[in-house]
C-alpha cells in the first residue's frame, strides 16, 4: 500500500482516482493483446 501512496502523491491525485482506472487499463490492455493474437 505504501508504493500506491507514494505514486498517488508524485502523480498528485487520489488513490480512490487512480483505483477507479484500473478497470480501462485493464479492458485495453486484454482487447489489445487479444486482436494481436487474432492477427498472427
């Protein structure tokens, strides 16, 4: 917990904002490799 706080105060947002963008990050990242693999 304490890296998430210390990334929180250097990006200089809240944990709870920072938190509530995992989900998009995670979405692309899976849409992405999975159109990278449909393209080998």
């Amino acid at each position: 917990m304490f890296a998430l706080a210390d990334a929180c105060r250097q990006l200089e947002i809240t944990p709870s904002t920072l938190l509530s963008q995992v989900d998009s990050v995670r979405y692309a990242t899976t849409l992405g490799t999975l159109l990278s693999l449909i393209h080998i």
